[in-house]
C-alpha cells in the first residue's frame, strides 16, 4: 500500500489520488496481481492520474519483486532502490514507513521545509544537494518511528510550509528554529534552477464517429503517451477542408463536420495547443482505415485507456445520438 500510494502521489495531490488507490488495490490486492495484471487494465485503472511510464515501471518492479524476493518488497533500502522506477525518495518512504528503517524519504516538500530551516541558498535541484539534504536528515531521524518523522516532513511542507504562496510560518513548529524565518526570507527560498521553457505544438484532434461508434487509434510503443488510445490527431491547426480530405483519404464518408472548442494540455516539457473537430461520417468501415479502430462509445470509457490530454475532446464521445444527428 505505501509503494502504491507514494508512486501516484508524485505530481499528483492527495485528494485527487484517494479514489484512483481504492480502486487500484481493490482490482490489484498484492504485488502477484499487478505483476500479471494485462496492460490494457492496468492502464485503464491509472487512467487519469497520467505519467503512465510510473504505473508501467510499477509493474516490473513487481515481476522483479515476484523473481527474486518472493513476491514480498524487500525490507532494505538498497535493494527497494534496484527495483525498477523505484528511487531514493521512494525507497526511504517504503523503507521507514513499511519497515521501520531509519532512512530518509526526501521529497520536494521536505526540500522546502529544510533549505528555510537552515537558509540554504543551494539550488535543490542538484542531486548533490539533494544528498547533501539526506544525510542532514540522517543525522536527526529518530531511530524508533522514522517513519512518522518523514512522514511529518512531507505534510508540514505539503500544508505549512507551503509551495504556493505565503508560508503559514505562524502554525509552525519549527518556526523558532528557522533560519529563514529569522531573517525574514522565507520566500527567497528554495532555490531552484530556472526550467528550460516549454515546447510549443499545434495539433488537431478529431472526433470521427457514426451513430455508434468512435475512431480511435493506438499510440507508438515508444515517446510521450507510448501505447496508449487516443483520438486522431494530426500536427499543426487544419482547416475543415483539410480534415474533410484526410477523411476521405481513408474512405470515409463524411456527413457533417463542426468545430469544437480549442484546448490545450501541459505536460512536463511540451504542451500542446489543440483545435478540434468532431465530424459525423455515413459508416465507419474498419477495412479502409488503416491507422484506426472503431469501437462502442460506451467502451471508450470501460476499457479503453485514453490520456487527459484528450478530455476536452473525449467529452463529446459520451453525448447521446441525437445531438449530433
């Protein structure tokens, strides 16, 4: 439970990952049951919650654990860290949480809370720093419940010491011990190297259907969104006389074509800046279109794993018949 619940809680909040944990335990109880799991489920179960490389990992981690532990996580922190997609911060929250092990789990919450408390000025996204962190931590962490203590780290940056906005330095309870508190410059840290700026695409995305059914497609098994559904879409903003000879180009007989709202969806180094349109055909003929499946509306939702990165446009999937005769 706690490899489960830390590996969806990276970039992802609490309240927003509470119905996803339930249901993923309720379909996978135990590390014997993801490591079989088919992928086309457990993809469908991480649906929503995105990065799905993690679930993936995840996964081999669990047939790594299968072969050589005997289905059990390890309790040893270096060899949780062996495991694949398992790193420092995860290793020491399974380690100290699961396992009693005096270790620390260092997130970007934890990060915060000590580079105020000492007033570091390093820049937190160095890895040396980040070790350097660590063995401060070390040096502290009570031997009898490291697990709280990391524990209490995480939801004191995650509620107090806060990433967005002032500080609540006045609920703290390390506020008199606080360097940066101290010499008022709370909000001066932590510091962080400036991002490489996003990568901007257009792209288009088309909602093709007939009265029943849906055209979707299979991603590539390698890149952003490997192997997943998704809508058809293609690069750059095209004009509806464009969509209509793409269309036609695998023999669909296209009816009626409406745009849809544009969009746009954030992903770590791209976003995507999207147009759409939906576009009713006569009949969707399988034997024609070469870069597509069709299937039942009703089962892009049950079994078909498509990324928010397509919500605006999925949304439109679900509307009954008659709005779009």
């Amino acid at each position: 439970m706690t490899w489960v619940s830390e590996i969806m809680l990276q970039q992802t909040r609490v309240e927003a990952v509470k119905p996803y944990f339930y249901r993923f335990l309720q379909e996978l109880p135990d590390v014997a049951h993801l490591a079989v799991c088919p992928e086309e489920k457990l993809l469908k179960l991480w649906e929503g919650l995105g990065y799905y490389n993690r679930v993936r990992n995840m996964q081999k981690a669990a047939r790594e654990v299968m072969e050589q532990y005997g289905g059990k996580l390890p309790a040893d922190y270096d060899q949780l860290k062996g495991l694949t997609g398992i790193g420092n911060y995860t290793a020491g929250a399974i380690a100290s949480i699961a396992y009693g092990i005096p270790v620390p789990a260092v997130d970007g919450n934890v990060l915060r809370v000590i580079s105020r408390v000492t007033k570091s000025y390093e820049d937190i996204m160095k890895q040396s720093v980040r070790k350097k962190m660590e063995q401060q931590l070390l040096a502290v962490m009570p031997k009898d419940c490291p697990g709280d203590y990391n524990q209490a780290l995480m939801e004191l940056g995650a509620v107090v010491c806060v990433p967005n906005g002032m500080a609540k330095c006045g609920e703290c309870p390390l506020g008199e011990l606080c360097l940066a508190r101290k010499d008022d410059c709370v909000m001066e840290l932590p510091v962080k190297a400036a991002k490489k700026p996003r990568k901007i695409e257009e792209r288009t995305v088309l909602v093709i259907q007939d009265g029943e059914r849906v055209a979707i497609r299979k991603r590539a098994g390698k890149g952003l969104l490997a192997g997943l559904y998704e809508l058809p879409n293609q690069e750059g903003h095209m004009t509806e006389r464009e969509v209509l000879e793409y269309v036609k180009e695998r023999h669909l007989d296209a009816v009626r074509i409406e745009p849809l709202a544009p969009a746009k969806h954030i992903f770590s180094h791209v976003e995507w800046r999207m147009i759409g349109y939906r576009v009713r055909v006569a009949a969707l003929e399988e034997q024609f279109a070469r870069d597509m499946i069709f299937v039942d509306k009703k089962e892009t939702k049950q079994k078909y794993a498509i990324p928010s990165a397509f919500d605006a446009y999925s949304g439109v999937i679900k509307e009954e018949k008659s709005e779009i005769t």
